[in-house]
C-alpha cells in the first residue's frame, strides 16, 4: 500500500482580501437575530458575508475550481488535507498519524521529544550543530575541515593526481598502472608468484614445505641443523691427531687398550693393509720434552786397517841438532886457495869475509880455536844439497770389533693419536 504523501511548494496562507475580517463579531450578530430583536438589511448582509467565508474556504463560490492548493472535500463535505502519492523522491513526505500531519521518518532519521533527529550509527557522530563522519583513531583515516581523507604510511604517496599509490623503496620494487611488481635479481625468479632461483647441481631443493638443503654423504639433518654424519665422513677405525684436552665423544685414545694400538711415544710409518698393526715393539724414552731412542751401530768386521800418513816437509828446527866435520880453516889475510891457481892474483881465493859471525869455531869445549899465529881465523861451509822436498811414511794398524750407540729421535712435537670408534 503506498503511503500518502503531501507535497507542497512554500506558499502564503490565503486570506481574505479585507484584513480587518468579514462582519461583526459573532456576539454582536447573535445579538441582532435574538428573539424581539428585528434585523436590519445589513445585518443579513454580514451573515451572508460571513457565510460566503465558508464557501470560499471550501472552494464552492462562483469562479472558483475548488479547494486552495493542498486541500480538497471529502466525501461528507469536509475539507481535508489532499493526500496522495509521489513516484519521485524530491520533496519531503507527510502522513497522517492518528489523524494528525506528521513527518514520515526514512531510513537514518529518528524523532525525539525536541525534533526529528539523524540517528547514529556505525561512522557517525551527532552533535547539537552538526553531524560529522566518526573514523577510529589510528585506521588510516583522517577527517579535517576538507573533509575525509587516507593517512598514507610506510610504502604509500599520492602522486600528481591526487590518487593514492604505492611507493617502492628502491629498485627492487617497481610500481606502475599494471601495479606493484618484485624486480626478480639473481637467485630470485617470477613465475606464478614470487620464487627462489634454485641451481640445478646447488645441493638446494624446494618442495611445498619450503626451501631445504640436499644431504649427499657425510652429512644429515639433525634438530633442523646441518650437521656432519661421522658414520659415513669418518669411518670407524680412523686414527687422526689430536691437540685438545679432552678426547672427544665417538672417538678413543691410542694406547693399547679398548682396541685401539698403543701409538703412545711411537712414530707411524706407511703401509699397505696387509701390514697394518705391524711393530717392532720398541718405544721412545724420557720426559715429553726429552724423549730419546738409543740404537747400536752394525758391527765393525774389517780388522785390519792401511794408514797412510801425509808427506811432511821438514824445517831447519824440526831435523835433529847435529854437527859436520868440515875442511881445514883459513886466515882472514890470506885465506884459502884454490888447488890449482891460474895466477897470483888473490882474488882467486875463496873468500867468506862476508859471512859475519862464523869466523870463529867451536869446539866440544866451547872454547875458541886459537891458531898460534894470531889472527882470526875463518871456516867455510860445506856445498849445500837436498831439495827440500816432502816425504811419507806407511803403517798398519789393527781395529777390534765394536759397535757405536746413536741417539735417532729426530726434532719432534708430541700430539695424541686418537681412533674413530
């Protein structure tokens, strides 16, 4: 059923042409048509006039079309309100509630004891003035004297036109009208959404769960940790060296017991497998910093030894104190002559004037030799011979069988070994 509905431009209320109204006052017109009063012209005048208010106020008199703007007769004569209904929504609507003209209330409005009101909901606020748009407090949203408006935040601008837009940090992020794209760098690609770049030979694979790494031998997953598997990388029976202070978890010290060998002050040698375990069962001795491995030469078995001694040339006092019978002196003034003279003449004579020091001799005693003629007397020396060259000599010896002892530990520094268990 459609509501009723008055709808009504701003109009003035009619009137009577004559402002001061139409005939006397009531009272005063009863008075005249009272019992014993006779009535005049003019006073059946008025009572028509007043009559004829009516009958325009319904619309009835001559040259009029009916009720005034907004009103029209009802079927028992009265005039009513004309109500009726709109097909558009541009004026306000009436109804009649309980026979009174009331508002009809839309949707968002409220009527109170002081008047129609807007009523409040989810985003708005009411005040004695005004309404205004409610936004929660730190949304997003702001509202101000230009209206609501978007707080923009980390990664979002307006640009140029006033359109809100997101806004990259750097270049790894690009935005534009197809919108907000992820650069793809290296180990990064782009297919139906954003992926790892995964090498094919990376050790890396990726299935729904996410990223993992590719355990080949010697490694294991452990407590979500890469870890080494020492059962495969360190197969047991290996023997490494060792610095710590405390032989770690798995593996054993290397001294003869638990099955392991006793490498205690002992160097290793290389080997094939056959001779693995192989010893001579000897150890170094002493303190660490003093260890020592004493071993005997092989035994001497040539006995007999050639010696040879170096040539030796032999000075004037190396040769044995001696003396030489030598040919008769001579006088310093005449000298001695040779045995056969060419002439008279002195100069032939051997002559050692100059050798000073040697005219005089010695005998035994150590007494001068004095001839009985008085003079000086001089001595020659003998012809000299040799040739000052060096000589050897040859021997023999004979050398007993023995033996040296020889200390064989080279420089060293001591680690422990210690064997995979």
């Amino acid at each position: 059923m459609k509501e009723i509905l008055y709808s009504a431009k701003i109009q003035e209320q009619q009137s009577l042409s004559n402002e001061k109204g139409v005939g006397p006052e009531t009272d005063k017109l009863k008075n005249k048509f009272k019992e014993g009063s006779i009535p005049l012209q003019i006073d059946f005048s008025q009572l028509i006039d007043i009559a004829d208010v009516g009958r325009k106020a319904c619309g009835l008199a001559p040259q009029q079309n009916g009720p005034g703007t907004g009103l029209t007769l009802g079927d028992d004569g009265t005039l009513n309100l004309k109500m009726g209904t709109i097909d558009h929504n541009n004026s306000s609507p009436l109804t009649l509630d309980q026979d009174i003209l009331a508002v009809s209330l839309g949707r968002g409005l409220t009527n109170k004891s002081d008047g129609i009101s807007v009523g409040q909901g989810h985003g708005i606020s009411v005040y004695s003035q005004s309404v205004a748009v409610k936004v929660a407090a730190n949304k997003g949203l702001v509202v101000d004297g230009n209206g609501i408006a978007i707080k923009p935040g980390n990664g979002i601008k307006f640009n140029s036109e006033g359109a809100l837009e997101a806004e990259s940090a750097d270049s790894s992020i690009t935005v534009d009208s197809a919108g907000i794209k992820v650069k793809a760098g290296k180990g990064i690609k782009v297919g139906d959404g954003l992926e790892v770049h995964l090498h094919t030979d990376g050790a890396i694979g990726n299935s729904s769960s996410g990223i993992r790494i590719k355990t080949g031998n010697g490694l294991k997953i452990d407590n979500d940790q890469v870890t080494i598997d020492p059962n495969t990388l360190l197969p047991k029976g290996m023997i490494v060296m060792f610095s710590g202070s405390a032989i770690p978890q798995g593996w054993l010290l290397c001294d003869g017991t638990k099955g392991t060998p006793n490498l205690i002050d002992k160097f290793i040698m290389g080997g094939t497998i056959a001779n693995i375990d192989g010893t001579n069962g000897k150890t170094a001795t002493g303190q660490s910093n003093a260890k020592s491995f004493i071993v005997n030469s092989k035994e001497n078995s040539t006995k007999k030894m050639d010696v040879r001694v170096n040539e030796t040339q032999l000075n004037i006092k190396q040769i044995p104190k001696h003396k030489h019978i030598q040919g008769g002196g001579f006088t310093e003034n005449t000298g001695l002559r040779y045995s056969a003279v060419l002439n008279n003449d002195l100069n032939d004579e051997i002559n050692n004037k100059d050798l000073n020091h040697y005219r005089i001799i010695y005998n035994t005693t150590e007494e001068p030799w004095i001839r009985s003629v008085n003079y000086n007397h001089w001595w020659p020396y003998t012809s000299s011979v040799g040739s000052s060259e060096g000589h050897d000599h040859t021997a023999s010896t004979t050398l007993p069988a023995h033996t040296h002892q020889v200390d064989i530990i080279p420089p060293y520094y001591i680690l422990a070994f210690i064997m995979k268990s």
